[in-house]
C-alpha cells in the first residue's frame, strides 16, 4: 500500500482546523478518527456559522402535498414551492434566502433517481441521507462553487489533485450555450485545465421534470487512487472515480412547449451524499464499511439524528414485518404460477409468455427483474418484444385517463414573479371565512370584485375572448382555494354590465399569494373589470359539515385507539369524506362502532367551533394540539371543538376535545352534521388505514340500506336452517342468492361495522351451501356415471355424452369412471342445446405417456372452437356446436390414435 501525498491546507484554528488534520491522516491508511456524525455537523456548521445558512430540519420521506414522487428523493423537495413560486407569503419558508440541511431520502421517484444503480455497486443505497445547501435569489455561481471547494478541500482536508469537476458543454439543439461562466470560477479557484472536464445534457443539465425550473450544473468527482491522471474515468460509472456533489444553478425555466426562458430569480441547489463523503474521509472503498453501517449491524436501534423513529419503533418493525410477510407470501404465489406456466402445455420451450410477466408484475406487485431472474436460474427468457408492447399499452392508458381529467390553470413561476414586479397585490380572500348564523341558517357575504390579472395558461394578459379557458386573479375573493385537504369551492361570476352573461368558476388554486379562479369565459373579459361573485352555498355548506366532521372523527379515533393515531392525510368533498391515519390493523366491529358513538355524542350535543388566528409558535403550545406534516403559515388558524381558543391558551380546561391547525371552512356548531357513518374502513397500505364516511341524509341513507339487508341475510339464514335444497338446481340458486347478496354487502355503502358482521355471516352461508352443492353434485355425478358404465362397459378408450349444465358435474362424473375403470381413457362431454356451449372434462390413466389429458382436452376443444387447459392426468375445456355427434367420433378416433403409436 502506497502513502499518499497531502497538499497542506491552510492553518485552521478551532474544531474545524483539529478536524482538517485528522482527516488527512485518514488518507495515510491509518485507522478512521472521523466519525459520520462530525463530518454532518462540520458541513452544516461551515455553511450556518461560516456563511450565514439557516439550518432546515430534514422533512419526512413522505412528500408534503406532492403527488408527484412517491417518496422524497432530493434535499430540494421540500423547497419546490419556492422554486415554483408557489409558497404561501404568510409561511416561513417564503422568507428562506440561504439554507442549508441534511435530508433523508429515498431513491425512488423522480426524474434523477439512479435507482437502476442499487444493488450494482457501493455507493448507491434505497435510502440515503443528501447534504445540501441552497440559495434562493442570493448568492450565485461564483459563491457557490468557491464555498464547495473551500469545505472539501481545506476543512475536509481532501487532496485538491484528487478532484475533478465537470461542467454544462452547451447543447446546439437545444439552443443552450456552453457554461463558460462556471469553466472560469474553477480556473480562477484553481482546478487546473486538465480536471475540468465538459459533459453534455445528460451529465450537466439539472431539471425538475418536464417543464419548471431547471439549469445547468457542475459536479465534483473524487478519485479513490490518485497519483495519475483519470480525466477519461470521469462519467464512465468506474468505481474508482465517483461524483461527491452536484451544483445546480437554476436559471431557467422549461416552458410546457419545451423552449427555455430565464427565471426571474437565480437558484442554487446542491447535493452531497453523507455516504460518499464519509467513506473519502474515513479512507473506505465501500460505504457499507464506514461508521454509517457497520454500527448498525450491532445496533439498528442507536440511527438519534431522527427521533421521530424512536418514537414509533413498534409500528415501524411492525410495518416492516407484516410488508415481509406479505412480499414473500407474493413470492410463494409467483413462483407456484411461474412453475405451473413452464410445465403448461402452451408453454413454448425458452420463452416465458409475457402476458404472465405482465400479470404477475401488475396484479401481484411482483418486480420484472425477480421475474428475469428465477427464469434465468432455468434458462428461460421473458418475451421481452411482446413485454415491452404490455408496458407501452399499460402507460398509453393511464397517461388517456390523466388526459381526461383537465389539470388546473396553475401560474409558473415566471408568470408569478412578473405579478409581483407589477405590484399585483395578494388576493385577500378573508371574505371565505365571514359568514354567521342567523334563525339556524348560514348566511355569506356578498362579494364585489375587481380582475386584477388573466391568465392564458401560457402568459398573463389584458383580455380574454369568449371560450377561452383562463385564469382570474381578483382584488378580493370569498371562494376557497383547494388546499388543507378540502375541496375548492364552485359558483360563478358576472360582469358589471352584463348580468346575465355567467362566468362558471370550474376550478380555485392558491399559487404564491394569489387566488386563481378558472373559468371557460362566457364573454370577452379583461382587466380592471368589476365582477360580481356568486358561491354555490348548497356546496360550500356541505364540505363544512364534512370538514368539521373530520375533525370530529380525528378526535374519536385517537380517544378511541390511543394516542398513536397520526393523520396520514385526508380530503373533504361535498358528498362524503375521507381520513388516512396510522393503525397497525383494521379496526375491529366494536371499535367502528365506538367512534362512530363518540363522533355522533359530540354532533347531538351541538357544540360551538371556535377558531382564532394565532402566532404559529403560540399555537404550538396548546395541550393536546393535532397537526399534520405541512408548512404552516404565520399565523396560523386554529380550530376548537366545544372550548374557546382563549381557555386552551391559558390551560384553564382539562377537557379534552378536537384542536387543530387548520386553513378549512367549518361549521359553527357541530348540529349541523345531523349524523355521521363510516362506510368503509381497510388498510391502503401496511399500517395505514383509509376511512370514507358519510353524513346527514346519506348517512341516514346508509344506515336504512344496511337494515334492508340485514334483513335478507335474515331470510336466507332461515331458509337454509329450516330445510336444506333437495334437488342440485335448488341448492345451486340459492349458492347463487347467496353470492348476489354478498357482492351488494360488500359494495352499498352501509355502516362498515355492520358490513363485516353481515359479511362474516354470509361466508358461513356459502360454506354450508357450497357442502350441499358438492354433496348433490356427487350423488348425481355417482348417478351418470353408472348410466354410463353400464351403457359403455370398462373400455380402453371412454368417450360419452351426459345430460348437465355443470362443469363441475361432469367432472366428478369422470371422476369416478376413472375410478371405476383406471385403466381407461375418459372424455365426457355435455352438450347445453339451448345455448350450443359443449363443456368437456378427461381423465387419462396415471401411468398413460402416450396421450396427456390436456393435450386431449386442448385438441377436442379446439375442434369445438373452444379451449381447454389442464394437467398430464387431468383436464377440462369448453367449446361450441349445434351437434355433438362429430365431435364424440373425433375425440375416440383421436385417443385411439395417440394410444396405438
């Protein structure tokens, strides 16, 4: 082992110059004094106390309100809002300027996950922690790259001459020109000609997706050998040549019709990985052989940096156990179908049907590499063309479903920015919250409005003409933007002038401060006209009762289950409701019916709802308080069941109720509800449940149905107990009532807790009817196939007909013909006259190698114009004909052929 040559840096004092030191005594082979935790702290501490960050806590890998990626996947997750323009003026996050965290993350999702790339080398993991710092219309390029170099180099003590950088080439179909700017800040910080390195779009250009922010980037790269010049290893995935950090300079914006204009405000993102960077400095090959890892083999309950795991230990083993269990289960499943599939008949020796794959993959959540992988060990291959046409169809789909749907007219950030240059104010939408009660009824405030700003769904302009979709910001608004989970409101507006022309509002969004109303214009509509604002009430008043009931039903299941009930999320529609939460299982009959008591005690009691808007911080410090994972504006509404805001500040309650933080529309007094019923309640995902509940007349609604049903389930109880069905026919319909019966419990929305103790019942039911059936089916099957003996004795070859409409006869009756007479080649087939539907069953002798009885079934209904499937001994089909006599001939002929060879 060679010693490396250090260049000196500069004389640090203080932890960070102790720190330098150690760790270029690292790079001499020595033992690793440099713990993860200190090479965290020393990044964050250079840019907070050095640089004048802010620290940014990491946000949970579950997105915030991002259905776009399935899990945080980058630092700058948390921070798109800024980037788009999009963040609440009121929030914290609005006054970032310089920032800096460490955020956990999840390679998955995304456009730049590298996800292909785990499992195939040493440095990417499914879950990883990024170290970034952040600049939001502050510092730039020049700034960024030198504080980078500054950290690497002298606070980290890694060799200058180990590093490469690579930067944006410039791209001449795209319009986009070298990044010269960045060539020279390296030159002038001294990264020699050599180790500057240019790459095209691919490598050095950064995009969030397929429009919105996005710029060119320049990495650094860390040469694990050094002494030599690997220029030509840089980009080429080589393990001895790895990116550490990637500086993106966001100073475009890619439009919908992918052309590129510069953003209003200038961007910097960046991102190490922890990893990366603590295997460099404690002189490590692997990441898994750094103090991130090797500890947690010992001791996986020690990773305090995130205590929000300590606090849900149990659930997060329990989730983890039960995904295990599960994903093996799937396994099992998978592999008995890939097994049956290549012992198949239809199975074309080397190549796997992809429709199996595609199932497999679509139905069992099985990944398409296992598949590859268990065929491989056969050597087997997938039908990769034919898989390939599956996926395309299968995403050709789901992007026409999305097509139906007509996304919001969203501002981008460049439309934003240029309101705010024009002094376009915030739209005040206090107006939503202004309505009163009056003799029991809900009275709103009429609204009169100014168009401050149109919006084309490309730029802002002046004037729309009539049928053109748009945006309309207003002065003022007394409609609710979609947002806090709770669906936007309807109505329309009309224009001073032209009364009777009606502007219907289709959509409301909250973008950076301004409301947006989407409308179809009806008629020619420009700025500086005065509108007149007219709520659909009948709606509005419905998403109320259903938000209040949410609250409500928050506070129930948390008194109810215990106080590790979290909010995963929720939405509030008109019609109904529905809450996400963590639950280790699906809630049992007694506990649906306790929390719907409990909800329904708070409704009858009519209890008054307060809210206030209150300092962020001041809220925080209520008892009791629900929040969920979002950036909350400051200040913030708080909404209170049954006690003043006032009394909970002051602590002077020990009542525990229903508090939240929450930007929604509420009821007064909860009266108004009148009733609440869950009608569904399952688990999405391991440790999640999902409940959708109704309220007022639908409730009452539900509950009547779920009387009517109960009712029949009732009478089929009696009738099956009274005298069990003596002929097939009659026991086959009432297996068949049964089964009609158990599809409408399991889909009318009726009380769920009354829907499991009904579907419980019904499954009994059918296992006592399914006895009697198979009991009738053996005593006519036993019938048949005397008739048939005696009429055809024990011969080599048994080809018959029998008087059936069941499938399941007719097999039983081969059955036992094959039992009678082992030695025998059996096929029956029953011919359904009304129809001309021909069922066929086989059996063939255990020991028979000359004729398969699924080749059989496979050949006669093939000649039927049917098909058939089935095992070596066993076998049955269906096919179609006016006349079955050919086909009785064809199938003897056939056997006797087989057999005689």
């Amino acid at each position: 082992m060679f010693t490396l040559i250090l260049r000196r840096p500069r004389p640090l004092s203080g932890a960070l110059g102790l720190l330098s030191a150690r760790s270029a005594r690292s790079y001499r082979g020595s033992a690793p004094e440099l713990p993860a935790a200190r090479v965290r702290g020393t990044f964050l501490d250079f840019f907070r106390k050095e640089h004048g960050h802010l620290l940014v806590p990491s946000s949970p890998v579950r997105p915030r309100g991002d259905p776009s990626l399935l899990f945080v996947n980058a630092g700058m997750n948390q921070f798109k809002p800024i980037l788009l323009g999009t963040a609440d003026p009121r929030s914290e996050m609005a006054s970032y300027r310089r920032v800096t965290n460490s955020q956990k993350c999840v390679r998955a999702g995304g456009k730049h996950n590298d996800l292909e790339d785990v499992g195939r080398d040493l440095t990417h993991h499914t879950f990883f922690e990024m170290l970034g710092n952040w600049s939001f219309g502050d510092y730039f390029k020049e700034e960024a790259c030198r504080m980078a170099w500054s950290l690497l180099t002298e606070h980290y003590g890694i060799p200058a001459d180990r590093l490469y950088v690579s930067y944006f080439a410039g791209d001449a179909a795209s319009g986009l020109p070298a990044d010269e700017e960045t060539r020279q800040i390296w030159l002038d910080i001294g990264v020699p000609p050599r180790r500057l390195l240019p790459f095209g779009l691919k490598e050095n250009f950064w995009e969030m997706g397929d429009s919105g922010p996005c710029g060119p980037c320049t990495e650094i790269h860390y040469d694990h050998i050094g002494g030599r010049d690997a220029a030509t290893l840089v980009n080429t995935d080589s393990p001895d040549v790895v990116e550490i950090w990637n500086l993106v300079f966001m100073q475009y914006n890619r439009e919908v019709d992918q052309s590129l204009l510069l953003l209003p405000q200038f961007s910097v993102d960046t991102g190490m990985g922890l990893e990366r960077l603590v295997n460099i400095l404690q002189g490590k090959r692997s990441n898994y052989d750094t103090d991130l890892f090797t500890p947690l083999l010992h001791a996986i309950h020690q990773g305090d940096v995130y205590p929000e795991l300590h606090r849900e230990a149990d659930r997060v083993t329990d989730i983890i156990n039960e995904n295990e269990a599960h994903f093996l289960s799937s396994l099992q499943q998978g592999s008995r179908l890939i097994l049956r599939t290549l012992n198949s008949v239809d199975y074309k020796h080397g190549v796997f049907p992809a429709s199996v794959a595609w199932s497999l993959h679509r139905d069992l959540g099985f990944p398409l590499d296992l598949v590859d992988l268990m065929l491989e060990e056969r050597g087997v291959q997938v039908d990769r063309q034919e898989l390939d046409r599956l996926i395309t169809e299968s995403h050709k789909v789901a992007s026409e479903v999305r097509s139906d749907v007509r996304a919001p007219v969203m501002l981008d950030v460049l439309s934003l920015a240029e309101l705010q240059r024009l002094g376009v104010p915030h739209t005040d939408d206090g107006l939503k919250y202004q309505y009163r009660l009056e003799q029991g009824r809900y009275v709103f405030p009429a609204c009169h409005a100014t168009v401050l700003a149109l919006y084309d769904g490309q730029t802002l302009v002046s004037e729309v003409s009539g049928g053109q979709c748009c945006g309309v910001i207003l002065d003022q608004t007394c409609f609710y933007s979609e947002q806090g989970g709770q669906s936007h409101d309807q109505g329309y507006f009309t224009r001073d002038g032209l009364q009777d022309v009606v502007y219907s509002v289709e959509e409301v969004v909250l973008a950076g401060g301004y409301v947006i109303h989407q409308v179809t214009a009806a008629d020619s509509l420009k700025t500086g006209d005065q509108v007149q604002l007219h709520l659909d009430q009948v709606h509005r008043l419905s998403c109320m009762v259903k938000h209040t009931a949410t609250h409500i039903l928050n506070f129930a299941l948390r008194k109810v289950l215990g106080s590790s009930v979290q909010q995963r999320g929720s939405h509030v529609a008109a019609d109904r409701l529905r809450f996400d939460f963590s639950v280790k299982g699906s809630l049992s009959v007694s506990q649906l019916q306790q929390v719907e008591r409990c909800v329904n005690d708070i409704i009858s009691a009519n209890q008054i709802v307060h809210s206030q808007v209150l300092p962020l911080q001041r809220a925080r410090s209520i008892r009791g308080l629900r929040t969920v994972d979002e950036v909350y504006p400051d200040p913030v509404r708080l909404v209170s069941v049954g006690v003043p805001v006032s009394e909970l500040l002051d602590n002077q309650t020990d009542t525990q109720t229903s508090v939240e933080l929450c930007c929604g529309t509420h009821l007064l007094q909860t009266g108004a509800i009148e009733d609440l019923v869950i009608v569904s309640e399952r688990q999405q995902v391991k440790g999640i449940s999902r409940i959708i509940a109704v309220t007022g007349q639908e409730a009452t609604r539900a509950r009547e149905v779920g009387q009517v049903l109960l009712q029949e389930v009732d009478s089929l109880s009696v009738r099956l107990s009274d005298s069990a069905p003596s002929s097939l026919d009659s026991a086959q319909r009432l297996a068949k009532e049964i089964g009609v019966l158990s599809d409408a419990v399991d889909n009318t929305p009726i009380p769920q807790w009354q829907r499991r103790e009904l579907q419980g019942r019904l499954k009994a039911l059918q296992r006592t009817s399914n006895t009697g059936v198979r009991k009738l089916e053996a005593r006519e099957a036993a019938v048949r196939a005397q008739a048939v003996l005696e009429k055809n004795g024990r011969r080599e070859v048994l080809v018959d007909c029998v008087d059936t409409d069941s499938l399941s006869v007719v097999m039983k009756t081969v059955n036992q013909l094959s039992s009678a007479s082992p030695r025998s080649y059996v096929m029956l087939l029953a011919h359904q006259r009304h129809s001309g539907k021909v069922l066929c069953a086989c059996q063939v002798p255990k020991d028979s190698k000359s004729l398969p009885a699924s080749d059989w079934a496979v050949a006669v209904c093939h000649y039927l114009g049917g098909s058939a499937g089935g095992s070596a001994l066993v076998a049955k089909g269906t096919g179609s004909s006016s006349d079955i006599t050919d086909a009785l001939r064809w199938a003897e002929q056939f056997a006797h052929q087989k057999t005689q060879q």
